[in-house]
C-alpha cells in the first residue's frame, strides 16, 4: 500500500500521558499500557485506531475500566480498531496487557535480544511491535515506564525516579513521539561523567558497554563532552535531562538511535582503541555521537509532523554534525570528504531508478527512505540556504525555529517559514530543493571582451535537470554559485562572491578587469550540482597550483584524474598532465599533508562509471578497473623516489592519538604506501603489517598485501589475534572480497560466507562480507553475473529474518541500468529472481520493482 503525503490527516485523539510497565522474559515478554485519550473534537465520533504487528499478543483489553464489546474490537494484520461507539465523547483511559517473544526477533526492530541484553529500536515504525499505541511522529506525550528483569542494568528515557531490587521506574517529562522512546536492560558496565551545562544544571553522562568493553570507550565520552559544548557555543542548545545515557550493541541495523536521553549505539560507533580501530573509525566515531546528540534538539525537542518530512530533523541533524566535525577538525578536509561521499551515494542515488526528492511524497516503506537523499542532500540543502542568507541570518532564524516549533511536530513548509519571516526572502522557487529529485547540470561558458576600459568577462550559466522517476519535467532552481577569479600570475583578483542564480539560463558580468583571469568555479562545492566548464589541462593544473579555495584546488585535481581515467577506460592516451601536476603537488612540504593525502588518492572506479555514464558512454567495468592500476602504477614509477621519501617522513612517532593532525600524516603515508605497492612486490606492507601499533596502518597495509596477492599470513595473524574482536573481525571479513583481485573476489567471499564464524544473522558482519564484494566494482559487475548472482542469494536469505538490512542490501543494484546489454540482462535476472520470492518482505519489494521499473 502506497502512503501519500497529501493524505495527511491528524491524529482524531489527544494522548495526554503514556504509563508502560514491562516485565522481561527473553520468550515471553509482558507489556502493560495505559494510554489517556481524549477525543481532538467533542462529538466527532471516531474509531479509535491502534498500531500493532500480528505478533503482539492480546491478553487484555479494558476503556475505563472495562471491557468491550468484542464485537466493537477488530484486530486486522498491523492495527486494532476500537469502534467510536465503545468510546465515550470525554477523555477516557486504555488499558492493555500483551505478549512478546524479544528472542525470536530477528529483525532487531521492536524489542529484541542483542548478545544476552534486552534493547529496542523503535525509528520508524518498531514501537509497534512492543504494543499497541498510535505509532506516528506527530502524537507526543510524556512517558513513565517500569522496568522488572533480573539483569543489573535497567534503562529507559527521561529521568530515573524510582529504583528497587529488581526493577526501575523512569519518568520523561519531555512530550516525544513513541519512535524515541528505548528500553535496554543488561548485564552492562558504565564509564562515568558529568557535564554543566551553560546555565549551571550537572547532568550524569554514561556509556554503558558490556563488561570487558570498558577500555574502549573514552573517546566515546569525550566526544558527547565536546557535543554539549559544541552545541551550547554554536546553537545555543543545552541539554534538558539530569542524566544522559548512551548504550553500545553489537546487533543494531543502522549507525545509532538518538532516543530521548537514552541513545542507542551500533558498538563500531562507541568502542575504539588505537589497536581495534582506524583513523576514518574515530571520526566516525566522533561525528555519529555529535550526530545523536544534536538530535535532541533537532529532532527530540522538535520532532517530524509524518515521516514525510524526515529531512527536516535528518539534513539538519547532518549539517550540525558536518559543522561540528569541522570545528574539532580541518574544515576544507572536511567538505572534501562529505562531497566525495555526496557524489558517491547521493548522486548515484538521483542518477537511477531509486531517485527521489528529499522531502518524498509517497513510500511503502519508510525504512526504505533512510537514504543519502534525505540525509546528505537534506544538509546540502541547509548548506545553500545558509550561503544564501549569510551566517548572521542563519544563526537568527535557528533561533526562531527552536523558539517558534519547540515542542511541535513541524513540517518543511514549517522550516522554511522560518527562514522567510526572519530574512523577507521569498523561498517559493527555493523550495523545489526539497520537492523535485535529481542532481541539477551545471554548464558554464565564458567570455572574455577588451575595450580601453578594461576587460570584462561574462559567466554565462545553464542549468538542467533530467528527468526523475514520476517526475519529468524540472522548474529551473535557486543555485548559489561560489566564484572567484584568478589573475595570469596566481593572485587571486576577485575573492569568492556568491552569484544567485534562478533562471534556466543567466549570464554575470565582472568589468574593469585587466589580463583575462582563470575562473575559480563552484567553490566549497556551494550547490549539490554536477557543473561542466569547457576547461583543458593546463587550466586545471593552474588552478590545482594556484587556488587559494582548498576546495576548488583539490577539485581541479580531481578533474584532471576522472579525464584522464576517462579516456584511458577508453582506449585513449591521457593522464600526463595530472602525473606531471601530483608530483608537484606532493613535493610541497608545507602543504597540509591530508589535503596532499586527498589529492594522491586517486578516484574509484564506481565514481569513474558514474562519470562514464553522465557523460553518455556505457562504463566497461574491466577497463575502468585496468586503466585505474596502469595510472596509479604510472604515478608510482613516476614519483617512486618522492613517494618513499614522504613514506618515510610521515611516520608519527610516540603515543597513538586520533586527533587531525597525526592522522592526517598517516593518511598520507597511506596513500604513498598504497602506490609503492605496485611497484616494490609489497615489501613496505609487509614490514609494516609486522612493525605498526595501530590499526590504521595495519589495515592499510593489510589492503596493500591483499592487492599484491600475499595476504594470507597476515590474515591468518589479525585472525589468532582478534578471533574473538567482533570489530576487528568485520574488517576482517570485508577486506577480503573488497581488495581482492575481481577474477578472485565471488570465490573469495563465498569461501569466506562459508565459514562457522560468518555469523550472518549480525548486519555487521553481512554488511561486512556482502557490503565488501558489492564494493568491489569490478568483481560485483563481474560480466558473468557472478558478483549479482552471490549479492541476490544473499539478499534473498537475509529477507525473511530482517527485512530491513535485505532492502538495504538490494540498493546496490541501483546503477545497473547504465551498464552494457550482457550485464543488464545478468543483473535484471537476478533482481527478478528476488523479486519472484514468495512472502517476500514489503521492503526488499518496494526496493526491487522500483529498480526493475527501470528496465
Ligand atoms: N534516526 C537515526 C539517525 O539517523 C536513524 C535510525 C533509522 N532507523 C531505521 N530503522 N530506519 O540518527
Ligand atoms: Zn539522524
């Protein structure tokens, strides 16, 4: 069934208060509610309409007491319907008693088992299947939830008022939706702390984790310390609870869950030590704790009217993360990596059959809508807005949006609002961001003209969007343009403008110049836009040298690298000038060492197929695969005497720290490492496989030895040693098929979904193995259907025991319409296979027909 934004009606009932009472049994769970209605409207004469999955067993029902009617309850697959007959025209209370098997949820959704710990994840939709209750965003009320278990540790939102032997109570004055409400009760250790807030209120911080988990999880701490703060300096936004208590869990679908002072972590996202986790995994690390924390107000305080508008908590949430994680680190590092992971995923996303706007106006399945779209383009969107109105504007209408909507269950027309009341902007065409889908093309042509008073160019923009799933025809939108201009010598004659473009087609004119300058285009990436300039090599290597924008450097790097490995995908000579322009680049020593570390690695080849197929040429995955080694061993030959000299230098000497500084001389040393690999037989990896104590170069070196095809002693090494590391093991698992060779890699990770320890159940570790072969480009797109068959068997089994991670999994055929005949066939096959499974879930479904509607 397809749910329509425009069918949007409030709920018919007020719910004033939320009373649970849960006593823990791993089979046989038994939740009490009492839920205090009153009817919207007096005589409105409505049926009273409750969520609940068909495992939730009834065991008793009253209304004030009593019980009804049978014949006025009807119990249908997902709802229980109380006829308005039965309900009296006041407020009135409903009690129920029901039965649920934590144990035997697979899907980790509801209430389910994670290693011997009870633990809930209820976003979007899994409060229903704890009991029943009207599972929307946009009914909020308090809650009060008692606790009975044998387990020692037992938490849920809000504030802890009661304690006894065996049980809690737990009382959250803030009104949420049930989507934020978590339980967890474990056998579980705490790192303590404490944080003051700005106006003086001491709130108890904890992170819970399994005993023996207890030395990883510091930088877990100080990275919610340096949230609270970050958010009271940047937004203004102190927390609200006296305790706040993050738990760590080994089984969980996504990153982590931002549920109201009980946020619920993936464990790879809290637990880290230098000898367990990488550089890329404390960052990571550091940004998703700011990420859930900032939820509470972006989300918590101020939550989503219908699961429409996830965006409006999910791409603010995101841009306050990106924000933070710029402020505690390198910013221009910081908005390289989040465009390279926007074009790679979102990009790719509007590109295909699965493309849809941010703000979505129908679904199936909302779990299906959790996508770099509402995520990463939701907070690119934000990013424009703000360019637009500058950060003075910004920061005052944040402040009317937390005083306007606190407590509310707002829309995007909402949000905008905001922006428009406190600037006078009129956002009407602005809005077509978050309404229409797909990836706006940029084109930009220049003119140049000379008269005796100076010279004048003219920038003449054209954008285009193409059409969209189920929408065809695009409006021309609001594209903030970020220019500067460059004189002959390198000096920057023009800083960056923001040029506001909101025509099909629109020139700009900058007079009195003097010698024609280089223009610096789309600086800081200011629009999610795919701009194409006619440019040749040798501007982009002036620019690469030159630009004074980190951003705008490193992307006329990138550009000189696509067109090369453009061209020899294709048969054609190219890559000179970028081989010639690197070097240069990497023998600056007083260049940032991760901005020189971004510039050396060179683009994937699932990015270069992207580029292939915008530009209307089928991508060969074999040639893209072979023309990225021949470039990458052409750099290697080229610079070997430079590249063993950085590899040297950019060793860090004394305690491991995770801060920006070292890891970004490690990234660099990687990077050098990765392409001397080609060239000296492995030797490097080798030793330092053996030699580093941390697992950044481990697994580099790892990846290295891998390619060179002697990889097994230190596989078998990381295996004696980490055997029982859950995380160190999902590495190990999802190395293996992504760096093996593409003629190895299906028979590699069959070999490996074989073994006892290929707990598959865990989406971790499927994530890992499949997640890794699937991210093998070459291997994935093997034109044997070999990579699509693996991937669909195991979507297919993953599908009846959790639904989520199998749709999930399936995205990975999104690209296959732009591939050649013979993959297309082989990789329509396979989704129809999937598709043709009985009982298959509304999930993987929805996903499935989407992406065959492509064909
Ligand atoms: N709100 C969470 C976050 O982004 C994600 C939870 C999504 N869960 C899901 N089952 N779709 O922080
Ligand atoms: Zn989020």
């Amino acid at each position: 069934i397809v749910q329509y934004l425009a069918d949007y009606r409030p709920y018919p009932f007020i719910l004033s208060e939320t009373r649970l009472d849960f006593t823990l049994v791993p089979d046989a769970t038994r939740v009490k509610a009492i839920l205090s209605f009153a009817p919207r409207d007096s005589g409105q004469s409505q049926d009273l309409v409750l969520d609940g999955g068909e495992e939730v067993k009834l065991i008793s029902l009253t209304i004030d007491g009593h019980e009804p009617d049978p014949a006025h309850v009807t119990r249908q697959d997902e709802t229980l319907t109380i006829a308005a007959t039965a309900l009296p025209d006041a407020p009135f209370t409903v009690e129920t008693e029901v039965e649920i098997n934590p144990m035997a949820n697979t899907t980790f959704e509801g209430l389910y088992m994670s290693g011997g710990m009870f633990c809930t994840q209820c976003e979007a939709q899994g409060f229903r299947h704890i009991t029943f209750y009207p599972d929307r965003p946009d009914v909020m009320t308090t809650f009060r939830v008692g606790i009975h278990s044998d387990q020692n540790v037992l938490l849920s939102n809000g504030n802890l008022i009661g304690q006894k032997e065996c049980g809690t109570e737990w009382y959250d004055p803030w009104p949420k939706p049930s989507y934020l409400f978590a339980l967890v009760a474990g056998n579980l250790v705490a790192i303590s702390d404490s944080f003051t807030t700005l106006s003086g209120r001491k709130v108890d911080l904890n992170v819970w984790v399994r005993p023996g988990d207890e030395d990883r999880a510091d930088f877990a701490m100080e990275s919610l310390i340096r949230s609270m703060k970050w958010d009271e300096e940047a937004y203004g936004r102190e927390y609200d609870l006296e305790v706040f208590n993050i738990v760590a869990v080994d089984d969980f679908n996504m990153g982590a869950m931002e549920n109201k002072g009980l946020n619920i972590f993936n464990s790879k996202l809290v637990l880290a030590s230098p000898e367990t986790a990488t550089d890329g995994d404390y960052e990571r690390i550091e940004g998703v704790i700011g990420h859930e924390y900032f939820h509470n107000w972006t989300g918590n305080r101020i939550t989503c009217r219908d699961w429409f508008q996830l965006c409006l908590k999910e791409g603010l949430t995101v841009f306050r993360d990106q924000q933070f994680t710029s402020d505690m680190r390198s910013a221009p590092v910081k908005r390289i990596m989040d465009v390279q992971t926007l074009r790679a995923r979102q990009f790719r996303e509007d590109a295909g059959p699965l493309a849809h706007p941010p703000r979505p106006d129908h679904y199936e399945e909302i779990n299906n809508f959790y996508t770099a779209t509402v995520y990463e383009k939701g907070a690119e969107v934000i990013g424009m807005l703000k360019r637009l109105i500058g950060d003075d504007s910004y920061r005052q209408a944040l402040d009317l949006y937390f005083d306007r909507h606190d407590g509310d269950a707002a829309t995007i027309e909402d949000w905008l609002n905001v922006f428009q009341d406190a600037t006078g902007r009129d956002l009407t065409q602005f809005k077509h961001w978050y309404t229409d889908a797909g990836t706006p093309h940029l084109n930009m042509v220049e003119e140049w003209s000379e008269t005796t008073a100076g010279g004048t160019l003219t920038l003449t923009f054209t954008q285009n969007t193409p059409p969209t799933p189920g929408q065809p025809d695009k409006p021309a939108r609001v594209i903030p343009i970020a220019v500067g201009l460059i004189g002959p010598n390198g000096d920057e004659v023009l800083p960056t403008q923001i040029l506001e473009m909101t025509q099909a087609s629109q020139g700009f004119s900058f007079e009195g110049l003097g010698a024609r300058p280089v223009v610096s285009a789309l600086r800081d990436f200011s629009a999610p836009v795919i701009l194409t300039r006619n440019i040749d090599d040798d501007t982009r290597a002036f620019l690469l040298a030159n630009d004074p924008n980190p951003f705008a450097r490193w992307e006329a790097g990138r550009e000189l690298a696509i067109a090369a490995l453009v061209a020899l995908s294709q048969g054609q000579p190219g890559g000179d000038s970028y081989v010639k322009a690197i070097g240069q680049l990497i023998a600056d020593d007083d260049a940032d060492p991760a901005f020189r570390a971004l510039c050396l690695n060179l683009p994937g080849d699932e990015e270069i197929a992207t580029r292939l197929s915008t530009l209307g040429i089928e991508p060969d995955p074999d040639a893209i695969y072979q023309a990225r080694q021949d470039l990458a061993r052409r750099i290697a030959e080229t610079h070997q005497d430079l590249l063993a000299r950085i590899y040297d230098s950019m060793q860090v000497s004394g305690a491991y720290s995770p801060d920006a500084e070292p890891s970004a001389k490690r990234a660099l040393r990687i990077a050098a490492l990765s392409l001397l690999n080609r060239i000296d037989g492995g030797e490097r990896a080798e030793i330092l496989f053996g030699t580093a104590t941390n697992m950044t170069e481990r697994m580099a070196a790892l990846t290295c030895l891998i390619r060179r095809g002697r990889g097994q002693t230190a596989l078998q090494i990381l295996l004696e040693q980490f055997g029982d590391n859950r995380l160190v093991m999902d590495k190990w698992f999802s190395v293996q098929p992504m760096a093996a060779p593409p003629e190895s890699a299906v028979a590699t990770a069959r070999e490996l979904a074989q073994r006892s320890d290929f707990d598959w159940k865990n989406p971790n570790r499927y994530r890992a193995l499949i997640g890794g072969l699937s991210a093998n480009h070459a291997a994935f797109h093997a034109r044997d259907g070999s990579g699509y068959n693996f991937v669909a068997e195991w979507i297919m089994k993953m599908d009846p025991v959790n639904p989520q991670i199998a749709a999930r999994m399936s995205s990975v055929f999104e690209t296959w319409p732009r591939y050649d005949t013979v993959r297309r066939a082989k990789a329509l096959v396979a989704l129809e296979q999937i598709a043709a499974v009985a009982g298959l879930s509304r999930n993987t479904r929805e996903m499935v027909s989407r992406m065959i509607a492509a064909g």
